[in-house]
C-alpha cells in the first residue's frame, strides 16, 4: 500500500503532499490541475519513470531538479530527478541506488485512455503492451528484451555497410534467433495464461455471451521459433541488404484478438472494444498479483469517462482488495460505483 507522497518542483506542483487510502482513491480535479501529473508520480516512484513524460520532463519547468517522497507499506522512497546535468537517483531505505530494479520495484496496472486503441492501429501498440507486462514480472524477460534489441540494432548497421563478412553476420544472426525464440517463449506463455480467464473476465464486463479470445501472430512457427528465425534470417539476407534492415523476428510478430471467431480489430464495435480492453486489464491485474510479491496498484487516468454506467459498475466490483487511483473532472460519476472504501483528493 502506497501510504503518502509529496512532490518537490514535479510537473505542475512547486510543493504537494497527499494521503492515501488502501481501497480507491478518487483524483478529482478540472483539466490541466494536475492529476494526471500526480498519477505519474506514483509510476514513478513505483517503477522507476513516468508513462508519458521523461525523467527531465517530470521536473517543472524552470527548475533544475525535483524530488518525490513516497512512504510506502514497508519502506520509504525517494526519487531525485536533476536537469542539467540530467540524472537521476533512487533512495529506499536510506540505500542510494542509481535504478530501481526489482526487489525494489511494486507492480502497476495502467489503464489510461491510449489503451482504447490497443485493438487497431501498428501491431508495435500490441507488442509493446505486452512487453511491458512481462516486463514488470519477470526480470529475466526484460533482460532478454533489452539484449534482442541492441543485437537487433547491431545486425541492421551491419547490413547497411558495403560489404558484410558472412561469418561474422552468423555471428549476429545465431544470437538474435536465440534471443527471438526466448521473447516470443516468454510472450505465448502470456498470452495463454491470459486466454484462460478472458472469456469469463469479457462475459462480465459486456453481459454477453461472445467468446474473446487473444493469440500470437507470427509468420513463422512459434513452437520452434529460434529455429525457424535462423533460416529465414538465411534466407532473406540478400533483401535485408536491399531494405537496410531485418525484416522477420520478434520485432514484427503481432498479438491477435478474436471475438466469436472474428478478427476484433475489423468488427468489433466501440462497445465491444470497450469490454475487450476492460477484459484484457482485469486479466493484466491478475496475472500481476499472481506473479508479483507485492499487491499491485492500479492507475486508472481518466478512463471512467469511457465507459458507460454498466461497465463502470463492474469495474468498481474488480477493484475490490485493490489499491486504486483514479483521476476524474466529476468524482460524483464515480462514486456511484462505490458503495463503501473511497477517498476524495482534490488537485485544485
């Protein structure tokens, strides 16, 4: 549980201080007093950065630096943030660190009105959705993330030069097959665990009786995906060289979603990809107190506005035993959705 922070020269506040409760609390606040500011706050202080702005971005403008104190359940936090030279430092616990790196970590859930667009658009939404997730869990994947895109990087300046030594390029081909076959390991494991209560989660957000369903889209065969990454990677050389980059990997894969057996991102509906996405977060937040030591808390930026009174009532029942901060211009339209357990925080 996140108990209180206090912000020091951090977006739109010269000094705030706040309290906050286990159960949910209500950010209210008209456009542009600074709730989103405060939201991304505790992102931060949680993990390690915000999910809009960067590090110097989260400083107000004018000032060299800025500072978040958090207290949480079981450790004190303090993020200091500096402009010029631009740097960042960590302390839990009175322990200086220069990353916030799990142990030290506490998972989030982020529901913010961008998610509403995870069913269309370029398939890097979807990957970097899912990525993110995995992420947060498991450390290793991140690692293994991290290390694909750098020997991505290094494999696409290769086929940029005039010439390229062909064993010097299985070099580079060899590892990022391995390391291609580990992300999208990592990526088919989730995406099965979450089909395993989508359904369900769909059918109690939407009151219908349609089947939801996400999958893993990939031109080449995920049960041997390093394998099969090799070959191609072979196979293509000649037409990499021609485009300056590679064009099959992890990097180009995709996460489908079906609704009765329909591709969702063509027929859904608003009201459909409402519940979708809704679905998809409550099997996010699961999966997160599954996987994590800690209970996760749940940022929900002015998403209430999105959905109809049906759904929010079913959303204020999935937020039950979880620490919520929702930011609003109306808090009375939420409320309604809360018989009990809420705290009211005015940012004006």
């Amino acid at each position: 549980m996140l108990r209180s922070l206090e912000l020091k020269n951090i977006r739109s506040y010269d000094k705030g201080s706040f309290e906050f409760e286990s159960g949910v609390n209500i950010i209210v606040g008209p456009n542009a007093s600074g709730k989103t500011n405060l939201l991304e706050s505790i992102h931060m202080v949680c993990l390690g950065s915000g999910f809009k702005s960067t590090d110097t971005d989260m400083v107000a403008r004018g000032s060299e630096w800025g500072r978040l104190d958090a207290v949480y359940a079981d450790d004190t936090r303090i993020v200091k943030i500096r402009t010029a030279p631009a740097d960042k430092a960590f302390v839990i616990n009175d322990l200086e660190k220069k990353q916030l790196r799990a142990p030290y970590t506490v998972p989030v859930v982020l529901f913010e009105p961008n998610h509403m667009l995870l069913l269309g658009g370029e398939p890097e939404r979807r990957r970097s959705y899912v990525d993110g997730i995995l992420s947060q869990v498991d450390p290793q994947f991140k690692k293994n993330l991290n290390a694909y895109k750098r020997t991505l990087a290094q494999r696409n300046r290769l086929l940029k030069q005039e010439r390229v030594d062909p064993d010097h390029m299985f070099v580079w081909d060899l590892r990022l097959s391995e390391l291609s076959g580990e992300v999208v390991r990592k990526r088919a494991e989730y995406v099965s665990v979450i089909n395993d209560n989508l359904i369900t989660n769909y059918r109690s957000v939407s009151g219908n009786d349609e089947v939801l369903e996400i999958y893993y889209d990939s031109k080449l065969t995920v049960s041997s995906y390093a394998q099969a990454h090799l070959q191609k990677l072979k196979l293509d050389f000649d037409l990499d060289r021609t485009r300056g980059f590679t064009g099959s990997g992890a990097h180009r894969d995709d996460i489908g979603v079906r609704l009765d057996g329909a591709e969702a991102r063509l027929s859904a509906s608003r009201g459909e990809t409402r519940s979708i996405v809704l679905a998809l977060k409550m099997a996010e937040l699961d999966i997160v107190r599954q996987e994590s030591t800690r209970s996760p808390l749940l940022l929900l930026d002015d998403v209430f506005s999105e959905l109809d009174g049906k759904r929010r009532r079913l959303l204020a029942q999935a937020l039950r035993n979880t620490q919520a901060f929702i930011t609003t211009t109306d808090a009375d339209a939420i409320v309604k959705g809360f018989l009990e357990d809420y705290n009211v925080i005015a940012t004006n």
